[in-house]
C-alpha cells in the first residue's frame, strides 16, 4: 500500500520536474522532442514554454496540496474560526 502511495506522490514529481526542464530550455531558446515539428524557433519556445509552466505548477501544486491535506489531517495547521 506504501508503494502505490509513494508512486502517486512520484508521478506528479516527475511531471513538475519534466516542465521545469521544458521552461529552462525555452528560455535558453532550445526547442525539445515534442516540439521540434514547428519551424518557428520563437513559436516553438513559446507553447513549450506555457506546456512546461503547466507542467511544473500541477506537479508542484498537486504534492503541495497532498502535504498540506496530510498536515491538515494530523492537526499541524491552525484552524481558522470565521
């Protein structure tokens, strides 16, 4: 059961960190495997670089929340009372 967590945790990792590959290279104008077909090099750094910003924040955004939802469970986070 561990293993099947530790593997849905993983996953968006390696996805977040797969797009922050993709806007590295976009900012230094290099066009990866997905997007060589366009011949525009600016086109091309463009939509990678917006793929790759997508990338990053659901990877990053989706082990943020997993942390925060954990720490919610075991009462780290303070409730607020509205």
């Amino acid at each position: 059961m561990r293993v099947i967590a530790l593997l849905i945790l993983i996953i968006p990792g390696l996805f977040g960190v797969y797009g922050i590959k993709l806007l590295r290279d976009s900012f230094f104008l290099k066009t990866s495997a997905p997007f060589t077909w366009i011949e525009s090099v600016a086109a091309a750094s463009m939509l990678q670089g917006t793929f790759g910003l997508l990338l990053a924040m659901g990877g990053i955004g989706f082990v943020a929340g997993y942390i925060f939802n954990r720490d919610k469970k075991t009462g780290k986070v303070p409730r607020i009372d509205s």
